[in-house]
C-alpha cells in the first residue's frame, strides 16, 4: 500500500496539530446521584461535551494502564512498583489504535515502505482527534490494549483465521488478537443446552457483548408456547426465552462500561406467537 498524505506532513508529530483542554465528565442517576465522575479528561478543544463523554465513560480503559506525569514520567509508588489505572487522554486511545493497526500493516508487509506505514498513522491519527472519522464501538473498547500495555489475560472463546496457514485456530487470549468487529448474526436451533442450542447461544452472546459488540438472532426456528416435546410435556412460550436474552443483554455492560449491550430480535411474521412477540 502506498499512502498518500492529505492533512499531515512527514516529521511533525499529529498530537501537535491540535489544541487540548481538559474537561470533568459526570453521569447521574435520575434520582442525581452520581454513577461514574472522571477529572482531568484531555480532548480537542473542538471537541463537544457529549463527545468527551462517550470518551470517558464508554471508551476509556479503566484499570491496568500505566500512570505518568506531566513530563511522561512513569508513576511508582512506595515499593517502586507502577502506579496503574484509568485512561485519561484521547492521546492514549489513538496511539493504542492506529499504532496496533499501523504495527498489525508493517507485520502482514501491507506497506510499501516505513514512510507509508507512518503516513498511515499520522492520517488516521489526524482523522480521529478531527471528528473526521471514527472507528466501531469494540476497536475503541479493545484495540491495541495488548500493543500498547501489554494487556493480557484468560481466553473467551475466541477464534481467528492464521494468516500463514489459512487454518481457524483458537485465541491464547483475549487481547492479542482482540474482538473488533461490531455485530454478529447468530443462528439457534430448538434445543436448549447443547451447541447452537438455546442456553448456547446466551454464552456466545455474553462473549460478544462482554466485548462491546452486539449480537442479532432469528428465533423463528423455536417452538412455540405449548408445542410437545420429546420428553412428553409442552414447550415453554418462546417469549419467556426472550426475556431471558434481554435480561442478559441489560446485565452485561457493553465492553465493560455503562452501556447495556446491543441486541436484535427477529421472528418470521408466521410464527404462531408473531402477536405476543409484536406486543412485547
């Protein structure tokens, strides 16, 4: 790939062709007690309070991310060990992002030569800290964690195509090769506990929202309220499944922040319980 520059010049650091200002962002129950309150938020100057908000709230690592100072000094406490906790800084959150993607380019050799893959980052740095463009929910909560911090931690179950192999192999964690991608369509057969079966599909779908993504579902091919079953009584009403998914999707905060976790429901309009389903 070879990569024109539009809005950067080559040797001039992008963070230095914006003005910054640090803002105090605040959410509020309805009854007005505080739910999450973060100081010392540095954006844009351009950028709107709703806009350093979503930041803070929704996009912000929490936890684990090295603390430094004014000067970029790395914060130790007593023992000497890293002071560690939240993102702070839109700075920190494009570095994580377009630094992963340009270091992700220069490995799979998409880049002509090392002045594309830096011409990558300074374009999509600009873009992001201008309001230009923007990239999906789950690449602000979860790329580049490992990149830049050296995140880590237990596997989740997911799975990525080797690109030296073309085989689908399972993830070592969760960060290295993160989950970026925005929404999945997932099937479900009329079985409740085994794979792709109903409760199957509350696992997979509490991976993908656990991540920040969203999840979508034809539930057509249940049986509906009062249908046999093999064991010789009758099926539950689909709807009191549906519930279930929903009550789920409110419990697991979208990439582990404030947000309720995005879920889409479809039934085929022949499905003997489309009226309960249409009401609800």
């Amino acid at each position: 790939m070879k990569i024109s520059r539009l809005f950067t010049i080559p040797g001039q650091n992008v963070y230095d062709r914006f003005e910054y200002s640090t803002r105090t962002s605040v959410l509020r129950n309805p009854d007005g007690s505080k739910v999450f309150e973060m100081n010392n938020v540095e954006v844009p100057q351009q950028w709107s309070q709703v806009a350093a908000d979503i930041l803070a709230q929704k996009y912000f690592r929490k936890t684990g991310i090295p603390q430094r100072d004014e000067k970029g000094n790395e914060i130790t406490d007593s023992e000497g060990k890293p002071v560690t906790g939240s993102e702070h800084s839109i700075k920190q959150v494009v570095h994580r992002m377009a630094g992963c993607w340009k270091e992700w380019g220069e490995k799979n050799q998409y880049f002509d030569t090392p002045d594309d893959a830096q011409a990558f980052y300074d374009e999509v740095a600009f873009m992001i800290l201008g309001q230009m463009g923007a990239p999906n929910s789950p690449q602000w909560f979860n790329t580049g964690l490992n990149f830049a911090y050296g995140t880590t931690g237990p596997a989740q179950g997911h799975y990525y195509v080797d690109p030296a192999s073309g085989e689908v192999k399972e993830s070592g964690d969760a960060y290295s090769r993160p989950q970026a991608h925005a929404c999945f369509i997932q099937s479900v057969n009329d079985d409740l506990v085994n794979d792709g079966g109903i409760f199957d599909l509350a696992m997979r779908e509490a991976r993908v929202f656990k991540f920040g993504s969203g999840s979508g579902t034809n539930y057509s091919n249940l049986r509906s309220g009062g249908e046999k079953l093999s064991g010789g009584g009758s099926s539950s009403v689909l709807m009191s499944f549906l519930k279930i998914f929903d009550s789920a999707a409110v419990a697991i905060k979208s990439g582990g922040t404030s947000r309720r976790a995005a879920k889409m429901v479809i039934v085929d309009f022949d499905l003997p319980d489309v009226e309960k389903f249409i009401v609800w």
